[in-house]
C-alpha cells in the first residue's frame, strides 16, 4: 500500500502550459519543493512525492478556453484515511488554484478498506427489510416545522398505510420543541411495529440526526436505543468525517441516509468544483452512506441524466471492500414514471416521493398504494395502465400525472 | 428572537418568474406547503413561514439569461444556532434548485450570540502577542511531509531567526510519523520560549489539528497542554461545526487559524456555490475563527480584489457579539508589496509569506528580516527603498521581487 498512489482527475481551463500546471500541483501539495532539493534528501522524499499521470487535452470550451483532464497521483502514504486529509489533499489548495474542477478519485483497495463505507449496505437492507428484489419506496413528511406529535403520528400513519417502506423526516427539521426527537422515534416505532404484526411489513423512520458534530455519535446511539432504524444525516453542512465516524461505530447498528443539503454549492460548475459522481457518487459511499439522495433526472430541475446515472454507478459498482449503496434520485417522482425509473436505474434503488405521495387525490395513503402497484407492475412487466384496472388509486395517479411507458 | 428573520440573498440566473421561485423557496424551505393549509393551522404556522423580503432584478448575464438577487426571511425559530442548521435551512436543498448562488447572510443578534465567534479575536491576539498595532508576519514551512523532528526543527529556528510571529503547518501535514505532533509541538514551544527569553518576542506555532471529528477536541486540549499557542484547521473538510466546537470549549484556550482549503470548490462559480465574503468572511468568523487565511487578490491566481477585500471587511466589522477575527490574504506575498498590502487591509492583518520568505536569496532568517523591516518602514510610512540602505536583507528582496509603493 505505502508506494501505491491516490489519482484524482481535474478538468482544468485556461491558458496553461497544463504539464507545467499539473507538475506544480503534484509536488506543490506533497512534497512543497523538488528541483532545489539535495540529492541525499531527494531520495528521501521522492517516495511522499506526486506524480503526473496523464495530461489530455481537450477541445476549448464554449468561450474558446483550453482546456484539459490532467491525472495525478498521490503517495497514499502521505495521508490518513479519512476524507477531510483526502480533500485537503487532492483538492485543498489546489481548488483555490484557478478553473479547476475535480472530476474523480481512484484510491487503491489498501486505502479504500481503511475507509467503513456502508455499514449495511443494499444486501443487508433488504434483508432487514425483508424486500427481496423490488426498489425500496420511501415517503417524505410534507410538513415537520412546527408540527405537534399528533400531527405527525397521523401523517406517519398515512404514510405507512399505502405501503411505504421508509418514511423520511424533513432534513430541515431541527427545532422540533412540539414533537422532540425522541418521542417521534418511539411512537413512530410502535406504529410500525402495529403495522407489521398486522401485515407483516416492515416499516422504517429514517430520523434526522442533529446536534454538535461532538455528541453527534452519542445521538445516534440514544436514538438507537429508542427504537431508530435508519438515519438521515445532512453530510455536507456536518462534514463527511462525521458520516464516516458513525458508519465505522459498532454501537449504531443502522443504516445511514445521506442528504444532499448544500451538495448544489458543489457539484453543478463546468469550471470549479466537485463533479456530481464523485462527490454523492462515490465519497458518500467510502464515507459509509448506504443509502443516498440526489436529485433526479426528471424534475423541473434536474440533474443531468448522465450524472444521475453516473452516481448510481458510483454507489453500486460492486467492489471488494465495500457495501453497495441504494441510490435514491428523488424530485419529480410519480408513479406515472415507475417505468422510467427501472429502465434507467434497475430495481437497487430506493423510490423516493413527497409530492407524487401527498398529492394524490384520494391522499397519502392512497398515494403509496398507487406507488406500491406501480413497482409490482413494473417488477412483473406488466403496462401501467393494464394494472391500474385492478387498481383505482394507480389510475388516479395516472390520470393527475400520466404515465410515461416504453 | 422568535420573531426574528435570518436573511439570506441569492443570485438567481435563468428564465423565472423569481416572485414565484422566491416565494417556493420561502414556503418550501420552511412549513413545506401555504396554500392548502386550513386557516386554523395557518395561524399556527405563520410564525413559521419563510418570506421573500425583495427582488430586484438585474440586466441579464453575458449569455443573456435574466438575473435577480432575492432576499429571503426564514424565521430563527426554525433553527438551531449552529452552522450546519443554518446552511442546510438557507441552502439546502436550495443550492441544488437552478443556477443559484447564495451570495450573503444577515442574522439577528440573538441568533449570532448563540454562535461562539472567534475565541481571543484581533485584541487579545494582539495582547498575547504584544503587538501593539503592527501587522502580524506568519511564516510558512516550505516542506513537510517526509521531514524528520530534527529538520523541521532546523526549519523553525530558521524561520523564527528572521523575527516572524507564528509559523503554520502545511495544511496537508496528516501523517507525520518522521516528525510526530505532540513532539513537534513541544520542541517548537521550547524554541521559541529561548527565543523569547532572548529578545522578549513571543512566537507562535500553528499546528495542523487533524483526526478523527470526534476526537477533535479532545487532541486540541492534548496539544494545548503540551504547549500549541495556535491551532491551524481545515475548516470546510472537517465541517464548520467542528470549529464552532472547539471554538466555544472553555478547555481550549488558544486561537484557531482557519485554511481555506477546499473553498475553491465552493466560491469561484459566478452562478453557484458560496460567495467568498459570506464563506471565509462572515460564516469563519460566526463559527469561531481568529485567523483566517484566503487568497490574496496579489498572486498568479488570485482572488478578485472586491472579494478579497469583502471578506476582510466582514473578518473585522465590529460587532456587538462576536471578537474581530485577522484576515491573512496570502499567496504571492514579498516584501516589496507590504505598503500595498497596508494600503489595501490597513494594519490589522496578518501578512503570510512562504516563497517571499524562504525564496529570499540569503535564506529564511533574512526573508524573515526583510519581512519585518518592510512591516516597520510602512508604519513609520516610511519609503521601502529608503529603509533598505539600513536593511540589507531588505534591499535584496527588493532586488530579487522588486518594490510596488504607491
């Protein structure tokens, strides 16, 4: 491991010698110094030295720019294995350094298995889930701000009546004076558990873990303790180290949901930046994330599909040292778009709806029902519109927001 | 306080109305849905609701897209004070919605003195230091991965010899097994408590506070106790919390220097991300830093002077709750360019030389010297040129970098 290298890639434009700018970043972020060194010293610290791997230049960018995808290599043994020393790393300084964006990082096996990834990972959900092999299907509180515990007792309740697996909390919910976090998790428990023992179905509250980033691992452990089962976690605004903290803890048996709050002061830029796979892709799941949200690629702002595409690749490519991750591009979900969804994204994959579930003319319940249907329709290759005559709330989903089929 | 709004402004591009994008992001970012509440809900949830407080629309950018800066109200009840609270509540989910970058912050005094501020702050720094209204110099080790304890210490007593006030850590020091921190920490201390005890000038090292974010505070108090005067830390890697932590810890009582590493990946974008004052400006400075390091507008690549200057402004605005925290614009720093530098930041500043000191032709002690007799000749307002006939290391940065005086 100690003489393998760390490569990231970087689209970098402007009016550069790129080797010349490329070298300058390899040793300016490892070594500080190398042409002046003395030779005895040289050898010494050629083996923390980085290295150019590969420069290829592009065709200029829209306004005439040149520009190009430069390679280099970290020694891995500069570095421990964490994200910050990584991003401080290939993209501390270096990000300040003009329009640089950082595309992607290739880490060696050795480093990689220092990093928890997920703690459960797809395999392990199911399992716990008892889903075999449909998509998960997550619903989203419409409210939680403000909200007393009775409310959202009854809104979970609805939710969990269509059929949901999961039911999210608001990432925005920090105060939470009128319904306290604890005694959501345990009424929220005791519903699902009502749920099950009558239908059998397992039902998750993915809860939103806040606080001092220092007692942070103390509040998922008491949070476990009160009957949590996943965890929704703001990775960005908390730092990854925080995600990686709680992914390795074996005293928080859960599985960790990772939002994408702030992610959109990041990754959008052709120029600056974190490139959308990399940093919801694959950070998020070294990180130990085992189930991400992102946006989608059919919203009314949406994610470029080849980036949505791209993060689900990042999160379930199968790898020797980690779990693979759920994705879960979300915004502009409706059962109308089932279909579309497995074509692009498989059946590993969480379904993730607030509007297309709340805004069902029949309400939240019906709403997950027509979901439910919509995944045992496409799981069996049957039409949308051919299930939805055996089932009145799809067709309502379908007539308020068609259906789009192959 | 509860009645209180924190207001955040974004820079919005693209084809909207933004009377209607404004106003989804202030209902959604808060109570999640208005118009369909009931009225008796409404009541309760009014103290909830975001607002749009202004639109003024801007004359398209360089591709012709519309534009408009949009100032939105979101109620402090809604919030922890904490950083990570604050940023996933004003951008979010937000930051992912279009081309939108979030170009400022205002927050009532209420909410900031939940924050801690900068722990000593310019004063008391200034106190500790005993620097009474000079700048302060920091130097900057050329290399450090790799480096044995004996050579860095070599390197110290160099660098100190020539008269600076602290010496950083690279910000990319996190395996330092050659050279092992707590050791690092105690020599350096050693040093320059002879050095004090010759000359009476105090200097301070600041050491690369690393590891896991849950132990974070605990190796501050260790490196504290075996001496550290001064913390350096990446702040955005880590997360801002963490900072906030350790900055509000009775336990540890020395400043912290914030790196702007990774900050390129969030600033630079003229449609996204993070503005550079409200990032390394105001957020460092509500988070609890001292010292803030950023990119100067001197060097190759530099940040755009109004910015450069912006941030300064916000580092050192009094307030009535939080310290006043240095600006340290570094790179591309020499000597030659201190009167510009008093010119543009005035004296409450910390100048930050790596090359312009240890690229100094008669080596590091010399660059250090030059550094302070530039530093004494600008506050006499005194000609650079004049003071070198006094000051030979001084004439030769001026004939290696050359002199800018007004």
């Amino acid at each position: 491991m100690e003489n393998e290298f760390i490569v990231a890639s970087y689209l970098i434009t402007g009016k550069y010698d790129f080797n010349k700018k490329a070298k300058g970043i390899a040793v300016g972020l490892t070594v500080g110094t190398w042409t002046e060194l003395p030779e005895a010293k040289k050898e010494r610290m050629a083996q923390h030295l980085g290295k150019v791997i590969d420069i290829t230049e592009l065709s200029p960018d829209l306004d005439g720019r040149p520009r190009a995808i430069c390679k280099i290599g970290y020694p891995v043994r500069n570095l421990t294995p964490d994200i910050p020393a990584l991003l401080t790393t290939v993209f501390g300084k270096c990000s300040m350094d003009g329009a640089i964006k950082c595309l992607d990082i290739e880490a060696p096996e050795a480093f990689l298995s220092q990093l928890p990834g997920p703690k459960l990972g797809i395999d392990k959900i199911r399992e716990r889930l008892g889903i075999k092999d449909r998509p998960l299907l997550m619903s989203i509180f419409k409210q939680c701000i403000g909200m007393t515990l009775k409310e959202l007792e009854e809104a979970y309740q609805n939710q969990i009546a269509g059929g949901v697996d999961l039911v999210k909390d608001d990432e925005i919910f920090f105060r939470d004076d009128a319904a306290p976090v604890m005694q959501r998790v345990r009424r929220f428990k005791s519903l699902s558990r009502q749920k099950e023992e009558r239908t059998g179905q397992v039902t998750w509250y993915a809860v939103n873990l806040t606080g001092p980033v220092t007692e942070m691992a103390d509040q998922a452990k008491r949070l476990v303790e009160q009957g949590a089962d996943c965890l929704l976690l703001n990775v960005l605004p908390y730092g990854f180290d925080i995600l990686h903290r709680i992914a390795a803890d074996p005293d928080v048996p859960v599985p960790v949901m990772a939002h994408p709050s702030f992610s959109g002061a990041i990754y959008p830029s052709g120029h600056y930046g974190v490139s959308a796979p990399l940093l919801l892709g694959k950070l998020m799941r070294w990180a130990g994330a085992d189930i991400v949200l992102y946006p989608s690629p059919y919203g009314s702002v949406a994610m470029p599909r080849e980036d949505a595409l791209a993060i689900a690749g990042n999160l379930r490519i199968e790898s020797a040292v980690h779990q693979r991750s759920f994705p879960a591009p979300a915004a502009g979900i409706h059962p109308g778009l089932v279909p579309v969804l497995f074509r692009d994204f498989g059946n590993d994959l969480l379904v993730n709806a607030g509007g297309g579930i709340h805004g069902h003319p029949q309400g939240a319940a019906a709403g997950g029902k027509a979901f439910v249907d919509a995944i045992r329709a496409a799981m069996a290759g049957e039409s949308l519109k051919v299930a939805a005559q055996r089932s009145p709330e799809l067709q309502a989903a379908l007539d308020q927001w068609g259906c789009i089929e192959e």
